[in-house]
C-alpha cells in the first residue's frame, strides 16, 4: 500500500531538549510539507520541500529544522528554541503540479512538559 | 496571496438533516478548491476537489459541493447526516502560480445529533 508514515503517534520529551519527527512516503512524491496543528486552528505551514536537497520556510518556521536528503525521507526537528511545541505535527506530500492534492500522514502528537 | 474563510468553527446537525458547511475563498487568479475531513487525532483525508470543468464536484461518503465563481464561494453539502459524518473539515486552495501550496481555512467541527 503507498502512503504516508509518520513516527511515533505520540511523543513525550522535556522542555530544552530537541526531539525529530519522522515522515516517509512511497508515493513516489517530489514535495512534502510539514504542518502545525492547534486545537481550534486551522493548519499552519512550517517548511516545505519540492525537491530533494531543497526546502523552503513556510509560515512559522521559527525554532524548527528539516532536511531533505531522500525523495521518501522529510523529518522535521523540533529544536529548544521553539517557545511552544506542543501541538499536533502532520505531514503531506503531493506531485508538483497545479490542482494536485496534497496526501496526509497521520500525525504525531508532541507533548513538551 | 490566497485566503479560506470557513464561517462557523462549529455546526450541528440532527442525523438525517442537511449538511452545509461554508467556504469562501480569496485569489486573484482562477483557484483550485479543496475539501478535506479530519477525524480526531488522524491526518487529513480528501473529500473532494475542483480543478476545471463542471462546477459541481462529488466526492465520497455522499458529499457534493458546487463551485461559484461569482460568489467566491465552494460550500460542502451532504443531503442527510449520519453519526459518522461528525469530524472536522477544512476548506483549502491553491493557485497554478504556487505550485500545490495549500492554504486552509480554520475548519468547522461538525456534530451530529441523534
């Protein structure tokens, strides 16, 4: 089955302390998307890429990290600079071009204490 | 720059009634709209969408919504509710220019009564 995976579901770390996020698909999609959801918000765009070796700050990139070193692989870090990172974190991906949707993870839940 | 605006973070709906849930939409170029449902704590599956052509577009689980032009509008509708229609949906576009970025409106949570 192609799809998207994101790992773990929910993730628990300490204030201070960095923590990845993992996203990989076999769709065989050129861009993927990291997005922040708060309860009662819509989504919010973090980063982007739509090519490997490339990606892009989205809206409130502020205090996170990615890279992209494989078409399958976009992880996202959560670094100690971001003020709030409690929040759902969900992936996507998509062809690159106009009027293609974009195809979602299922989430991870990360709780900062 | 595009923009969503879904009216109504909540709706609530008796099962078997109409479902409405509003978009409308800003772009200064011709928009490709989207429809997108998320159930509690998954990501977000595709409902339907509009690219060209006919203006009304059905996607699954019995939802239709209609694209109008003149009134910058794409709402969701589904004839009768059911109790597993209650989610979030969200409202989206994007334009040709920028490529498959996505911009959603807040979402509107849809309860179903029995």
């Amino acid at each position: 089955d192609g799809g998207i995976t994101q790992s773990p579901k929910y993730l628990f770390r300490k204030e201070g302390q960095n923590v990845t996020l993992s996203c990989e698909q076999n769709l065989n999609h050129d861009a993927m998307y990291w997005y922040r959801q708060d309860p009662g918000q819509g989504l919010r765009l973090i980063y982007y890429s739509q090519i490997v070796n490339d990606f892009q700050k989205g809206d409130i990139a502020e205090g996170y990290s990615v890279s992209r070193e494989k078409k399958e692989s976009f992880p996202l870090t959560v670094t100690s600079a971001q003020k709030n990172p409690t929040a759902f974190y969900l992936c996507a991906s998509s062809i690159v071009a106009g009027g293609k949707e974009q195809y979602f993870g299922p989430g991870t839940r990360l709780t900062v204490t | 720059a595009q923009s969503v605006t879904q009216l109504g973070s909540h709706v609530s709906v008796s099962e078997g009634a109409l479902v409405l849930l509003r978009c409308n939409y800003s772009s200064s170029v011709p928009p490709y709209l989207f429809w997108y449902v998320q159930y509690p704590n998954q990501g977000l599956q595709l409902l339907l969408k509009y690219t060209t052509g006919a203006t009304l577009v059905k996607g699954i689980n019995g939802f239709e919504a209609e694209f109008k032009k003149s009134e910058t509008s794409f709402h969701l509708t589904k004839p009768s509710a059911h109790m597993s229609d209650a989610a979030e949906y969200f409202c989206a576009v994007s334009v040709m220019d920028a490529g498959n970025m996505l911009t959603f409106g807040g979402g509107t949570r849809l309860m179903v009564k029995p």
